[in-house]
C-alpha cells in the first residue's frame, strides 16, 4: 500500500532563500511528525501534529522554521531565510493507532 | 526520556544471528523500548518495541531483562541487507509529543558475508 511520501526528494537552495517542504502521509494516521537528520548525526526532532494542531513545537531550531498542517493530511515545513547549517535530509513520519512510526525517504536539502 | 547507551559498531557474520546490546540504567517504569533501524539513504523501519515482557515478531526479537535496565535485539539469521544502523529508543508515552522519538548515533551493524 501507500506509504509516507515527501517532495520534492532533493532541493538545493541558496543562502536566504525559503524553501517548503512537503510530506503526505499515510491515509487516515492522524499523527505527524517532523525529523531531520544532518550528515553523520542522528534523527532530531522537530515537530509533531496530532490533526491539524501542532502540541509539541519544541523542536523547532529557531523561529525562521513553521510548520502548517490541513485536512489533517498534508503538512508542509517551511524554513525562511536559509541557512548552511539548515542543510540535512528532512524525515516526516505518520502514526495510526499503534506505536510505530511509518517514515517517508526524507528530502535532502542542501543550502549553497 | 531515559538515556540509552549503544556500541557505536559492530559485525555479524551472515546466517548468524546478530544481537544488539542497548544499556537504559536509568528507564522508568512507564518508559517503553523502541527499536527502529535505518538503512543507507533511507528513512528509519519501526522493528519492535517492548515494555517488560520479551516480545518476538516476523523481524526480530526483544529481550529485556527483569530489571529493565538493559535489552538485546536479536536478528536470528542475519542476511546482508539487515546491514543498517540500529536505535534503542526509551520514551513515555506522552500526550504533547505523542510518542516523538529521540533518537542517538545508534549501532552500525555490518553484516558479511
């Protein structure tokens, strides 16, 4: 079946620019979550969304990172003003009933 | 969370059956164990997870001891593509995080052949 999906896979961007990053996930799990993970470092968390409302921003490296969800289905990661150390791969997982988390490939960001 | 201590790497010989250590000395009684992998350019795989009795399932399985200060996972027969990196996670089920994980630098397991 359908897994978690992001888009775009890679995006390369110049310093200051936005970027959205997007993550579809599993029909019908109404947990989301947001990891990223910068080159030979674990998975850090950054945001989970239980329907379209957001109980825990505490991840969230600085104020230029959003995070919106609708229909609570889609949400988007938004990062304003890039910066060299925003470059990573940027993880979304979805949760149904149960205790796993279902990943999607990540998309690798690199800000130039 | 509880913190949790791995080896950085290890090796396994293929067929053989690989076991992670994972030491959490400092869990809590409602704290559960997680285990996910991830392979080599993709998002981490859910494996197992446990709270005190062992647990086994089509991948893997999770030995706790009595204590709950430490777990082993066992991959029975390992086969090369089970080479990945392995996380011992320990989190509470809590209602604002909704289970969020933590995840450390985890085991490089290598297996060969």
């Amino acid at each position: 079946g359908a897994g978690v999906s992001q888009s775009p896979s890679n995006k390369v961007t110049e310093k200051g620019k936005d970027v959205e990053l997007r993550c579809d996930p599993i029909s019908g799990h109404t947990a989301l979550y947001w990891y990223r993970q910068s080159l030979g470092q674990g998975l850090e968390f950054l945001i989970y969304f239980q329907g379209n409302s957001a109980p825990d921003k505490s991840g969230l490296p600085s104020d230029r990172f959003s995070a919106e969800r609708t229909g609570g289905s889609v949400s988007t990661l938004t990062i304003q003003r890039t910066q060299q150390e925003d470059s990573a791969v940027y993880l979304c997982a979805s949760r149904g009933g149960g205790f796993e988390q279902y990943f999607g490939p990540g998309t690798r960001l690199t800000v130039t | 969370d509880a913190k949790t201590t791995q080896p950085t790497s290890m090796d396994c010989a293929e067929g053989r059956a690989a076991n992670l250590p994972c030491n959490h000395s400092t869990i809590s009684g409602n704290e559960y164990v997680y285990w996910y992998r991830q392979i080599h350019s993709q998002g981490p795989q859910y494996i197992i997870h446990g709270l005190k009795n062992n647990e086994t399932n089509e991948m893997a399985s999770l030995i706790i001891t009595e204590d709950r200060k430490s777990s082993t996972l066992i991959l029975p027969h390992a086969t090369l593509r089970d080479t990945a990196v392995y996380y011992c996670i320990v989190r509470v089920a809590n209602s604002n995080s909704g289970y969020a994980l933590n995840f450390g630098k985890g085991t490089s397991l290598l297996v060969t052949p």
